[in-house]
C-alpha cells in the first residue's frame, strides 16, 4: 500500500533552501518516491498561515517513506537546512488507503 510524505514549510533564506531542495530529488528518487505535488497554488482552509510551501510524495509502502525520512543522505540535507536558517519543515508520512480508528 503506497504511503505519502506531506510536508509544509516556510522558507526562511530562498537561497539556501534551494541547496536542500537541490539534493532531496535523488534522495526521494532512491527510495522509491515520487512527487506529486509541490509549491504551486494553496488555500489554507483551517489553521494558521505558518506555512507557505507544501508537498505531498508518494512512495511505494509506509516503510519505504519512513526509511528515507531516517536515511543518512536525507538528514545531512535536512541538517543543512535547520543549521542555516533556509526554512522550517514540519513532515508527516502517512499510510495510504482508508483505515479506521
């Protein structure tokens, strides 16, 4: 069952956030990810406007989408980004298909 990385952020430094999203492609790519929508036109229905970039990647299982979140080579780009100041990212990965609770 495919799982999705939804992620907001709000991009403090656009030139150093560029060298993040720069090396996250390859990263998300290895695992078996692929995006499906990022940047572009956004309507905040509830909550506050913190954010102003979101993302949503699929991957191919809940599994794939954790282990890159935790891979080596997707920290060192994300410590690049909170050690710079580019921009603040709040990431959930959630499983697809229509659980109950």
């Amino acid at each position: 069952m495919p799982a999705y990385w939804i992620a907001r952020s709000r991009i403090n430094d656009p030139a150093a956030y560029k060298r993040y999203t720069d090396l996250v492609p390859a990263i998300i790519a290895k695992h078996g990810g692929r995006v499906l929508a990022r940047g572009g036109r956004y309507q905040i229905m509830e909550g506050p406007e913190k954010f102003h970039r979101f993302v949503v990647i699929e991957f191919p299982t809940f599994e794939a989408g954790v282990a890159c979140f935790q891979s080596e080579e997707y920290n060192a780009a994300a410590r690049h980004r909170r050690e710079n100041g580019a921009g603040e990212v709040e990431t959930v990965v959630v499983e697809g298909g229509d659980a109950t609770v």
